[in-house]
C-alpha cells in the first residue's frame, strides 16, 4: 500500500509547477521535523545505548551479534 501511494505522490508532484512542489516539500519537511524531535527524546529516553542501536543499522549482522554481546556483557556488570 505504501508503494502505490509513493507512486501516486510521485506522478502528483511531476506533474505539479515548481513553486507548488516547494510548498509540498516545505510542508513535508515541518510535519516531520517534530516527529523527528519525538523519536530522539524517546530514544535516548528508554534505551541504554541509543549510540549502539543506531550504529547496528549500518552494520552486517555478525558486527550486530558483537555489540549485541558486547552490551549485554556490560548490562550484567
């Protein structure tokens, strides 16, 4: 479902003039800017190495396996 609503925003905004497709950015970029903001409070509010989970999207799995190792060790120190 997401794609085809991507798909549709996409032809929508090819076919809009470019003022119009600057409104349509500026109004997605303040909508998620807060959203932005939420995730980052709750990140670093409820997680203990907010660092680690970030990093672990960058990572292969057997470097994931090693943090993942690495913060349990601490956790129980």
């Amino acid at each position: 479902m997401s794609q085809n609503i991507g798909i549709i925003l996409i032809v929508l905004l090819t076919t809009l003039s470019c003022k119009a497709q600057k409104l349509i950015a500026d109004f997605v970029y303040i909508l998620m800017k807060p959203l932005e903001w939420f995730f980052i409070v709750i990140l670093y509010t409820f997680e203990q190495n907010p660092e680690n989970r970030i990093a672990k999207q960058y990572l292969n799995p057997l470097d994931r396996k090693e943090i993942k190792n690495k913060t349990t060790a601490y956790n129980k120190s």
